[in-house]
C-alpha cells in the first residue's frame, strides 16, 4: 500500500507494454500498484488533441472513470528540431500519417523518421519528451502534471536492442550510447518517463 495520499492501486491509462513496465519498476519504490487498464476492460481512449498535456489527461479522465481508481497517464513523444518537433503527439502513429498510410509500428515509424531526415546534416538534435497527468479519481479538479525532457540526437541506423519505440534511434552524446543500449536500470534512472516521474511523486510528496 502507499503512503502516498490517497493512492496504492492505480490504473495505467496505457496498453504499452514497454510503459507499463518502465513505470512499474520507477513506482514499486513508492508503494504504487500499477495495473494496466486492459487488465480491467478499459478500451483504449481517443487522442485528438494537438498537445501531449490534453492528450495525457484525456487517457487519465477515461481510465479513471471506467474503473474508479485514480489513474495516470502519459502522452510522450520524440520531437526533432529538424522536422519542426515533429513527430511529436503523433510519434506513436507517425507512420500511419504518411501518404502510404503505412502501418502503425515501432519499425515502420523509425523508417518514416529515417527517411524524413535524408537531408538533414547539421540539425539531428531531438528530445524525448513525457507529460504525466495523475487523476484522484475522474473529476479531480487539480490533477497533477508533470513533464520530462530527455535530449541527444537522431542517429541514421539502429543501436542496441533493449527498449522500444525511437529508443535504437535516439543516440546520447553524453553516454556514447543510444538509448536502446542502455540496460533497463539506467534508462529508467535517466529518461524523460523518469525525470517526468521524480517530479509528480515530488508534487504527491509536498500534499501528503
């Protein structure tokens, strides 16, 4: 149980396995239960919203309201600054978005990303970025919002094999590594879900 205030079992607003086993692990210290929403018969909530902020709410409000828990959730993405912070909140589906309307999938989104950057020489550098929302339950009036940013490069082939998503893409100049060659403790102690986590258990601390 938590000791956290009125918190222990808590729904994530998530069915990526990749999410819910970085957060599980940064929550576990804290006392946190972490459950996947498709656990409890949640369906997957829309994401129409052009910022991660409304998006990551949006999931919380959804999951909270179908299974009465408090929920978290998290719209994260990796921005470019080449393609205009692009993918963005579309990261997820980037590929999908295409003229092909390729499939949604982490291998077809690398590709896209690789392809979108042919001619991009001097202007690689990118972040990972992570809003968390953490609903009480669905109405909360104050839900507590967090962001994290995690910055390196774009890379033009694939390192490493652990992680997901942009992870073998997204190269750390600080660590000569990317962040799939990273092994799951260092990620999770160093990216933006981490960095994004510290700060809303650092808001859930300050109310206790």
């Amino acid at each position: 149980m938590s000791d956290l205030p009125g918190l222990g079992r808590v729904v994530l607003a998530s069915n990526n396995a990749g999410k819910l086993r970085e957060f599980a692990s940064l929550l576990d210290a804290a006392g946190i239960e972490l459950i996947a929403q498709g656990e409890l018969g949640v369906p997957e909530a829309q994401e129409p919203h052009p910022t991660f902020v409304e998006n990551a709410l949006a999931k919380a409000r959804h999951a909270s309201s179908l299974t009465e828990l408090p929920a978290l959730a998290d719209d994260s993405g990796l921005c470019v600054r080449a393609l205009n912070g692009a993918p963005g909140v579309y990261s997820a589906r980037y590929a999908s978005l295409n003229v092909n309307g390729d499939e949604k999938s982490d291998a077809a989104n690398n590709a896209r990303l690789v392809a979108d950057l042919k001619d991009a020489t001097d202007h690689r550098r990118a972040y990972y970025v992570c809003v968390l929302v953490l609903v009480r339950h669905a109405d909360d009036p104050e839900p507590l919002i967090a962001e994290g940013r995690w910055h390196g490069e774009v890379l033009d082939a694939p390192r490493g094999a652990n992680g997901f998503g942009y992870d073998p893409y997204f190269f750390l100049p600080t660590l000569n590594a990317s962040a799939a060659e990273l092994d799951p403790a260092r990620k999770n102690a160093l990216s933006h879900r981490a960095l994004a986590l510290r700060e809303l258990l650092q808001q859930l601390k300050e109310l206790a």
